[in-house]
RNA sequence: AUCGACAACCUUAG
C-alpha cells in the first residue's frame, strides 16, 4: 500500500489526478486496501487542484468502506471547501469534527485561515485566530505568518505591525517566510529601507536570504524605477547561492522596459536564455 | 502499550 500511496501521491503533486485515480482502481484491482493515507492524499490532491466535486467523492468513498475520517482527512476536506471559497462549509465540518470526537489541531486552524486570508476575509481570519486557542491550538509561526501576510494584503498594516509586535512579546521566533512576508508587506507600501533593514537583521539572525527575498526586493526597486539597484541585487544573487530565476529576470526586464532601454533588456532577454530560463 | 517506510498549513514577477 505505501508504494501505491506514495505514487499517488507523486501524480497529487503533479495535479495529475486521472492518473491518481486510475492508480486507486488498479490497486484495488490488485487486491490493495486503500488505508487512511491514500484518501487524505487523495482529498488533498484534489482540494489543491480546486476540485470539489473529486474531494467529495474520495471523502465518501472513505466513509462508504467504513474508513474513518482522523484530523488530516478532514483537515483537507476544509481545504477542499476553502480552495472553493465554500467557508461555511469548512466551518461546520470544523463543528463536525469536534462532534466526532477529532479535534482540530493548530493545522487545521492554518488551513482554514489560509483560504479565508486568500480571499480578502481577514475579519473571518482573525476570529478563528482567536477562537482557535479556545480549542486548545496554540497559533504557530505559520499561523502568524498567515495573518501577517493577509493582513499586508488588505493593507492593513497597522494591524499588521501590531502583529508583528505581539509576535516579538509571545516570543515566537521569526523564520524565513516571516521576514520574507514582512519585507514583501514593507515593499508593497514602498518602504524600501525598512525592508533592507530587516535583510539585515534576518542575516544577523542567520538567516540566509533566499530568492523569495531578493525576487521581492527586485520587483520594488524596478518597480520604482530603480534600475541599477534592482541590476546589482540580480547580480549578487549567484554570490550568496541563490541563482537568479524566472521572476527575478521578469521583474528586472519589466523595470528597464518602463525606462524604455530595449536594449538592455534584450541583453537580460539573451543573458536568462543562456542560463537555461526561458521567458514566458 | 506502536518494527520500519507513505498523507495536511505560510512568503516572490506577470
């Protein structure tokens, strides 16, 4: 079974999902019992292709064959209805959930509050936010990196750097995806050398940029008209190991064709093409 | 009172 499941899970991953389902009939063919595993992966497979209609079905051919549902079977059935901005559904599978003696854990809180954050639905985020204590799950750094980066998104950012506070008072360590949002919320109000700030302090912290940082970082300066800055960060980019991909090209060639040099942006065009990235 | 191996959450351009 777990070699079948972790194919699956490979033509999941590659939103291949008739060639998953293909795999589940031809498994059970062979006499293999799905388990717990090849439905959560399934489910999930199928939420993250925005797949309602396949989750259910999965989700009910679980329940048919008196498989029961644990905490990341439903976990991913409220990404299924969160992908399709079905939220009330995802919160009486939430109420479901504790009925069936399967508590929610602090994932399943991140999942939901993803999908409300995705849609703009802060005010929905942030209730859960604080209900999700009440059942026992402590918010995790991907938690508040979550409402960190929905609430930049909304422009919040008063609410945002209150967060961020709160984070610092908790004591909850910032990670790379922390400072990338904060440096990307800091960017999208054109704060600049706040950002840069904060690369230096994550690089005190020992955290290693990554191309998240230097793509953000790019755009904005491009996006400014700063061409020469956004030029040098691209070039540093292969010093410190990150090489400079796909988004950090198109930022930077968006930035000079505002300038109305061609020529230098063909030179980008040339110079991408030669390290094997193709323009899209 | 679990041999081991498989499943769920966060950030970048357009």
């Amino acid at each position: 079974e777990v070699t079948y499941n972790t194919i699956i899970h490979g033509f999941c991953l590659a939103g291949k999902m008739e060639d998953a389902l293909s795999l589940l009939d031809k498994m059970e063919a062979n006499g293999c019992y799905p388990n717990i595993t090849t439905y959560t992966t399934l489910i999930d497979g199928f939420a993250k292709s925005r797949d309602l209609v396949g989750a259910s079905e999965i989700w009910n051919e679980m329940i048919s064959v008196g498989c029961r549902p644990n905490v990341v079977a439903y976990t991913c059935m409220i990404d299924a209805f969160c992908s399709n901005s079905m939220f009330n559904q995802a919160y009486d599978l939430l109420g479901t959930m504790e009925r069936d003696k399967c508590s929610p854990n602090t994932v399943t809180f991140n999942v939901f509050i993803k999908g409300l954050c995705a849609k703009g639905r802060l005010d929905w985020a942030m209730e859960l936010f604080d209900e999700m204590e009440k059942h026992g799950c402590t918010p995790n750094v991907t938690t508040y990196n979550e409402m960190l980066d929905g609430l930049f998104k909304v422009g919040n950012n008063r609410n945002a750097f209150e967060l961020v506070t709160a984070m610092e008072q908790r004591g909850i360590k910032f990670n790379l995806v922390t400072y990338n949002t904060i440096i990307h919320g800091l960017c999208t109000c054109d704060k600049l050398e706040e950002a840069l700030k904060l690369v230096g302090r994550m690089v005190i912290e020992g955290i290693k940029p990554d191309r998240f940082t230097f793509n953000t970082l790019i755009h904005s300066y491009s996006k400014q008209g700063k061409v020469e800055s956004a030029t040098r960060l691209l070039e540093s980019m292969s010093k410190v190991g990150s090489h400079a991909d796909i988004v950090a090209y198109t930022s930077l060639i968006c930035g000079i064709t505002e300038q109305n040099d061609l020529e230098a942006a063909s030179v980008y065009i040339h110079r991408m093409i030669s390290e094997g990235i193709f323009p899209n």
